[in-house]
C-alpha cells in the first residue's frame, strides 16, 4: 500500500509539473502574442502618421481645355520650405524630373519674373520635349504662384494653345500643410483619354513634391536667389 501511494504522489507531481509548464509556455506565448500585436499597431499608427494623403479631380473640360485639381497633405514640413522649393524655378528639373528637363530664370517684366522652360512629354510609345516661356506671378504673403504661356507664336503654334497652372500652400495645423495644384491646359491637338493623361501628369507632379519635402532630413529648403 505505501509503494502504491508512493507511486500515485510521483504521479501527481508529474502531472502538476507539466500542467505547470503548460501554464508557463501559455502565458509566455500570450505575452509574445500580445507584444506582437502592440508592435504592429505601433507600426499602424506610424504608417498612418508620416503618410501622404493626395487627391486628384478632373475639374471641368471645356472645348478640350482641361482643368485638373491636385491636393496632397505634407507632415511635419513647413509651409515656407515648400513654397521656397516651388519658386525655386532654376532647380526645378532636380524637383520634377519627369516633366521638367531645364529652366532659366529671364528675369523680371513688371509683377512677373520670366522664365524659359524647357519641358518633358510622353504618350504611350512617343515622348520628347518642347520650350515654352511662362509669366510667373508670386504672392509670398498668400504663397501662392501661378504661371501662364508668354509670346503670341506659341499660343497659335506650339504644342500648347493654353497653359496656366497654380500653386497655393497652406498650413492648416501644427503639423500639417497642404499643397493644391490646378493645372488649365488645351492642347494643339487633343489626344484620346486626355483627360486621364492630364490627371495621372498632376498625381505625379504632387508624387515628385512629396518625394522631394522626403529627402530634406528636417533640413528645410531656403529661400531661392530671385525672392531675396
């Protein structure tokens, strides 16, 4: 009998041993588990946090003379560093390098500042590149600028009939400023889905403005030759 009850209180101990270790590995992969989720939902809340929200629209189409809108909310960048960087005309081609291959800055014509770009297009299999000359207007107070074709001749002959594209820039937080771009734009010749070429051409200029504000490291962007 006492070589039985010997056996059955090993026996138990056994059991309660495991049952122990069982509790143990369990509330360890628990607390695993749970760490694991903190950690992605940290990681959800950054992602949500440093992300970009951008917008484009169609706004009307007119005689085959479009107007797109574009918006995109930058974090934690200053509204003057942006503005800075977007009358910054000569250091353009490093901002939108898709659209834009080369600017001189002309000079100044009255309230406009005269420059001579030299632009970046692409349909399908065909691409190549145009020269335009644009009046730019600035309001550092509002930053805001828009520019618009200069010179008869390419009104009637170039690539483009008509061209106006706005820039306006907004702090509408303590860490948030937005940007919107409206692009009015007829062709010489309009061609098919021009209305989707057009919006995808902003979506991508906001693209290039969010990837270049990115590559600041907090070190801002000063203010260009011209405006000083």
């Amino acid at each position: 009998m006492s070589e039985e009850r010997a056996n059955v209180d090993v026996i138990s101990k056994n059991e309660e041993e495991s049952v122990t270790e069982d509790v143990v590995v369990e509330a360890r992969t628990s607390e695993e588990t749970g760490t694991r989720k903190r950690a992605q939902k940290i990681d959800a809340m950054t992602a949500t946090t440093t992300a970009s929200t951008t917008k484009c629209r169609l706004v009307s189409n007119i005689d085959n003379c479009f107007t797109v809108e574009g918006t995109i909310v930058l974090l934690s960048t200053s509204a003057e560093d942006v503005y800075n960087m977007l009358t910054d005309y000569e250091n353009a081609s490093k901002v939108f390098p898709s659209t834009v291959k080369k600017v001189e800055y002309l000079g100044k014509n009255g309230d406009q500042k005269r420059i001579r770009q030299t632009c970046n297009w692409k349909f399908f299999i065909f691409g190549g590149n145009f020269n335009i000359e644009l009046g730019v207007v600035e309001n550092d107070e509002k930053k805001h600028m828009a520019c618009s074709l200069e010179g008869g001749n390419q009104k009637k002959f170039g690539f483009l009939r008509e061209f106006v594209g706005t820039w306006e820039v907004e702090k509408i937080s303590e860490t948030e400023t937005k940007v919107t771009h409206v692009l009015m734009v007829k062709p010489s010749l309009t061609p098919p889905y021009a209305s989707d070429i057009f919006v995808k051409q902003v979506e991508g200029i906001l693209k290039d403005v969010e990837k270049e504000v990115n590559s600041w490291n907090a070190n801002g962007y000063g203010i260009p030759t011209h405006r000083l």
